[in-house]
C-alpha cells in the first residue's frame, strides 16, 4: 500500500506547476526545499569561471593547444562552455522559442501529450515520485526520444506549435553532430583512439531532449526548478535560455553564466570515471 506522502505526491504530479501559478497557489510542502530561516541565510552563488572551448579550433591548426584546454577542463571542471560550434545562432533562437509558444499554449493542448503514468519518464509532465524524504522540482517538462528514430514515441510529440517536430528534427540532427565532435575530441585529449567514446556517448548512442519550464514561484526563495543531482550518462549538452543553473565546484555552489550561443556540456557520471581512470593513468605512465 502507498504511503500518504507518495500518494500526495503523484495527486501534486497530475496537475502542473503552471496551473498553481495561475491559480495563484503558493508552494505547498512537498514543493518546500528549505524554510524560511535557511532561504534568509542562503548565500549568493558567484558566476563560475567555467572554461570555454572553441569546437572549431579542434579541426584547426591550433588543435593540440585546444585539445590541452578541453582536457583541463574534464579534470578540473568536468564541464566547459562550447562555442563556435557550427550551429547559427539563428536556428538557436528558432527552437528556443519554439519551446516557449508550447508552454504557453492551454493546459488542455499540453496535456495531449502527458504522460501515461507517474512513474514513466517520456511525455509532457513532471519526473517520478521522489524518494522518501526528497522535494517535487518546481517545473514542468517535457521529455522525449529522439534518435534512434526506432525509439521514438510520435504520441508524445507535439502538433501545435506546427512547427515543433520539424525544428526538433533539425536540431537533432546538428546535436549528432556536435556530439560525433565532442566524443572524439574529448578522446583525443585523454591521448585515446578517438573513436573509443563515439559509440558510447556520440555517433550510436541514444539521445533524449528535455525541455524544462520553470514558472514564476511566489515563493521563490524555499523551491527549486531542479533539484541538485547528477547525470548517469556520458554527458549532457545545455542550451541554456536563463541564467540560474549551478555547479558544485569545491563544495561551493557556482551560478553557470548564460554564454551567448554557447553550448554548455556537462559530464555525466560514466565520463567522471573514464576521465578519472585515464588522466590518473598517464599521470602514472
């Protein structure tokens, strides 16, 4: 049998986020992440002086001295700011805002798309139940396959706005091609074959993209749009709209600066231990 506060939770998790805000609820407890005196004392997160890489010099004449930034980068950071990757700034605005005209659009068109159950991932809606003791994420997203084209789900992409599908389709076909770039890169300045992470995290692996909306909270100071977690995956690329994401770095919390036209590529847990068992290789060697 269900526990009371799982059963609140799914009950929170068949409405969304925007519907409170239009109905003008504040944050009830499961939403709460820390009370007042906490959200007082919070400090100011700085901005993080977060590496940038040039992805165009990594095919240049300049790429050993590149090369040996990214790789600093993987070991110091385990993330860096992505520019001059061959996407127009232009077609980022496009699936930008075309992100925005489906979230403003009626709860009922957006519902269309929901997903089936709580515990499913894909679909338009709000993650799983959190675990005991965990807090509900102030947003509302959607999640959807999209390569390979055989793990697709059609019901749970969108029709309106009409140009949703054919702006996604675009973009994930330059995604594959930043991500064939990265993996190969990010190979070379471990001083491994270069193709030893294109299966696994670039030319073959399967690609998911998330859009996350975060509504205006009334309470802003005792909720978060996401909470603090990390990817098990190879990497994650972040086409940030809004400043307000963080970083732990040294155990301080570090805002991550909005780069205009950057990609921002955070590594996921099975590229921790890679960079982490080869760099402490060559370091032996």
């Amino acid at each position: 049998m269900a526990s009371s506060s799982n059963t609140l939770a799914e009950v929170l998790l068949s409405r969304r986020v925007q519907e409170m805000v239009v109905n003008g609820e504040q944050p009830v407890s499961l939403y709460i992440c820390r009370d007042e005196k906490d959200a007082q004392n919070a400090p100011i997160s700085p901005l993080a002086p977060i590496p940038i890489i040039d992805l165009s010099l990594l095919s240049s004449s300049s790429t050993e001295e590149e090369l040996q930034k990214l790789k600093s980068a993987l070991c110091c950071w385990g993330c860096f700011q992505a520019i001059n990757h061959g996407i127009p700034s232009s077609f980022l605005d496009e699936i930008q805002q075309v992100t925005r005209e489906f979230f403003r659009q009626s709860m009922e068109e957006k519902k269309k798309y929901s997903k089936g159950v709580v515990e499913e991932m894909e679909g338009y809606g709000g993650d799983p139940s959190p675990e005991q003791g965990q807090f509900l994420d102030w947003q509302d997203r959607l999640l959807l396959t999209v390569y390979p084209h055989d793990l697709r789900v059609p019901k749970f992409w969108p029709q309106n706005p009409q140009s949703f599908s054919e702006i996604l389709e675009n973009y994930t076909c330059k995604m594959r091609m930043v991500t064939k770039l990265v993996s190969k890169s990010m190979a070379k300045s471990l001083h491994l074959e270069e193709n030893c992470f294109l299966e696994q995290f670039g030319e073959g692996a399967t690609l998911q993209a998330r859009f996350n909306h975060y509504p205006c909270c009334q309470r802003p100071d005792i909720v978060l749009g996401l909470k603090p977690h990390s990817d098990g995956t190879g990497y994650t690329i972040i086409l940030q709209d809004i400043e307000g994401l963080q970083i732990l770095q040294n155990q301080q919390w570090l805002t991550v600066p909005t780069v205009p036209n950057a990609l921002f590529i955070l590594m996921g847990d099975q590229m921790e231990v890679y960079v982490h068992k080869y760099t402490t290789m060559v370091i032996k060697i």
